[in-house]
C-alpha cells in the first residue's frame, strides 16, 4: 500500500517538472517600442523593356495647346440655391406705323404703340403651389388731322392656390382670386364729351374656390369653381346712376332729379370655369390662351358670361417678335344702343352684344 503511494507521488512530481519546463505563459513579454522613423519609400523601375506594343499605342509626349480654345462670350452665371418660386417678367412695345407722301390714292399717317408688362410668380413643391400673375396694357392710336385715341386698356391681376392630397395626382383644392380693371377713361369716339367707362368703372372681383387640374411640366390651369361670387363695381358716380354694367340705377322724380343714387357695387354668385395654357405650337410659335365662362346662379342661370382671349407671339429672336391676337367678350349686363331723354330716363333699354378685338403689331421685348 506504501509503495503504491510513493510511485503517485513520484509521478506527480515528474509530470509538474515536465509542464513546467514546456508550458508557455500566454502574457507576452513587454519589449521596448520601436523608434525607426521611416520617411523615404524607394519604389524601383521594372528593369525589363516591354517586348510586345501595340499599334495604337503612341509612345510620344502630350503637348498642352491652347490654340483651339475659345474666350467666353457670355457672363458667367454664379452659384445660386436652388428656389421652389418661377419667376417671368416681360416688358414689351409694339408698334404700327403708316406713312404717305404724295400718295394719289390718298390715306393719313398714322401710328400705333401698345405698351405691355407681365409679371408671374409661381410657387410649386410637393403638395402646395401658388400662381400669381400680373397683367398690365396700354395702347393708343395717332393719326393725322385727329386727337389721340385709346386702343387698348387692360390691367388684370390674378391668385391661385392649390393643395394636393398627394405627389402623383394633378388635382388640387383650390382657391381663385381674379381683378380686372382698366386705367384711363374710354369713349365711344369721337365723341369725347362723355366717358363711357373710367378706372374702376367697371371694375371686377371673382374670389371662389374649387378644384384645379394643373399637370407637371406644363403652363397648363384648369379651374372648376361650383362656388364664386363676382362683385361689379361703378365707382363712377354719373355713370351709376345710368345703371351701367348691371348696377341698380339712380331713382329719379318725375322731372329727372335724382332722389337716390345709384348703386355703385353689385354681387353675383355662380358657378366659374377659367382655362390658362401656353404651349409651343411649332417652332418659334407660342399660343397663349386664356378663357373664363360665369354663369349667376340667383338672376339669369344658364346665360353665361364670355371672356376669351387668343395670343400667337412669332419670336424672331431674343428682342424682336410679332403678335396676333384676338379678343371676344360676352356680358349681359353690358347693354349697348341705350337711348336717354332729356330728364335721364330710359328710351330704349338696348341690349347685350358681342365684343370683339383683334391685334396684329411688331415690336420688342425684354425678359429678365
């Protein structure tokens, strides 16, 4: 039993000696850092020559040359933050002119120039957009032997927001605000003694809202209003008196005095379609159309209010370009061949006709 415990012990003496000696501590030694700066790198050229070159290899040293490079002639255009806002701003004078000397077939000199302006700023990102626009024209007519005459008066300013349930319809919930009105008197020539429209006689408001169909990429608005009211206004005291352009008209005793004045404001409220689109028909040819249709729900539903008006600009180059353009307006409370007696009451009521205006002129135009 002794000898069998003596030979464990021997055994486990021997094998502890054994580890102790091959065993390998897993903790390295600490060694001192290696403090060799090394800052030249030597990369060394194949000292073999290429056997095999091909044919359109071509072996020889690049000359730099700038005799083929040309001075810019434009100014060059800095850096700017991309804008959500499209801004156009036109300024344009077309003239017409007709001159004779000695002419047997007889004719007055004569000379045209119709003056234009037109702003738009339009806001467009994601499910919002927001057009503005402001029109502004004025024209008048010289011609030997008589005075000035007016030919063109406008002064047009519109508003429309939209709002998208999402990016890919072109449907919008919209809102329109549309003004128009005219900046000097006008006559029905040549009788200049009596004005038969003034600034803001007639002025107009459209304010209603509705549903717009406005696709990408185009200059293209389609607006739906089952909800808008038009306000006409008269501020011209005589003639609201005479009840022009649909205003309720002065109340006069028997001998013509007027015991009260006429209304100078009226309201209307109805359904409206207006339809804006500029396109490029061919090439250097734009076709600018614009229509707007009201009808009055209250007083006269079904008869319908015209305004259209057709434009084919021809640009020639950046300056110069030609215009064609068209005109046709339709209101029934535009009444024309009324006929007064001498205490201002009616004779003959007259009645509503359709108007009609055509343009045709060359001139100049700035964009900027």
């Amino acid at each position: 039993m002794r000898s069998h415990k003596l030979a464990f012990l021997l055994f486990t003496a021997i094998q502890s000696a054994y580890f102790g000696l091959y065993a390998q501590d897993s903790i390295p030694p600490t060694q001192e850092p290696d403090t060799t700066i090394v800052d030249t790198f030597v990369i060394r050229a194949v000292q073999d020559k290429i056997k095999y070159i091909p044919r359109g290899v071509n072996l020889t040293n690049p000359i730099i040359s700038f005799n083929k490079t040309k001075p810019r002639t434009k100014r060059f255009n800095r850096f700017r933050i991309p804008s959500f806002w499209d801004r156009e701003n036109i300024l344009g004078l077309n003239l017409n002119e007709v001159a004779f000397v000695n002419w047997n077939a007889g004719g007055d000199n004569a000379v045209t120039a119709l003056g234009n302006a037109k702003f738009v700023r339009n806001y467009k990102f994601r499910y919002v957009t927001w057009e503005n626009s402001l029109v502004l024209r004025y024209g008048l007519n010289a011609q030997e032997g008589r005075k000035l005459r007016k030919t063109e008066d406008v002064l047009r300013f519109s508003s429309t927001f939209g709002y998208r349930k999402d990016t890919l319809t072109n449907w919008y919930y919209s809102a329109k605000v549309k003004f128009n009105t005219q900046f000097s008197n006008g006559y029905k020539y040549p009788d200049r003694s009596k004005p038969i429209s003034r600034f803001m006689a007639p002025g107009y408001l459209f304010v209603g809202g509705g549903i717009s169909y406005i696709p990408e990429g185009k200059k293209f608005n389609l607006y739906i209003s089952p909800l808008t009211q038009k306000a006409t206004f008269v501020l011209d005291q005589d003639l609201a008196n005479e009840g022009a352009f649909g205003v309720a008209k002065a109340v006069r005793d028997i001998e013509g005095n007027i015991i009260k004045e006429g209304e100078n404001k009226y309201i209307e409220l109805g359904f409206s379609i207006t339809n804006e689109w500029e396109t490029e028909v061919f090439k250097n040819v734009i076709m600018d159309h614009r229509i707007s249709l009201y009808t009055d729900y209250l007083r006269s539903f079904g008869n319908i209010d015209i305004d259209w008006e057709l434009n084919l600009l021809f640009k020639v180059n950046e300056f110069i370009n030609a215009t064609l353009g068209t005109q046709i307006i339709y209101d029934d409370d535009i009444l024309f061949d009324q006929t007064f007696a001498s205490d201002g009451s009616v004779l003959t009521a007259g009645r509503p006709k359709v108007q009609f205006r055509q343009l045709l002129g060359i001139g100049i135009s700035y964009n900027f």
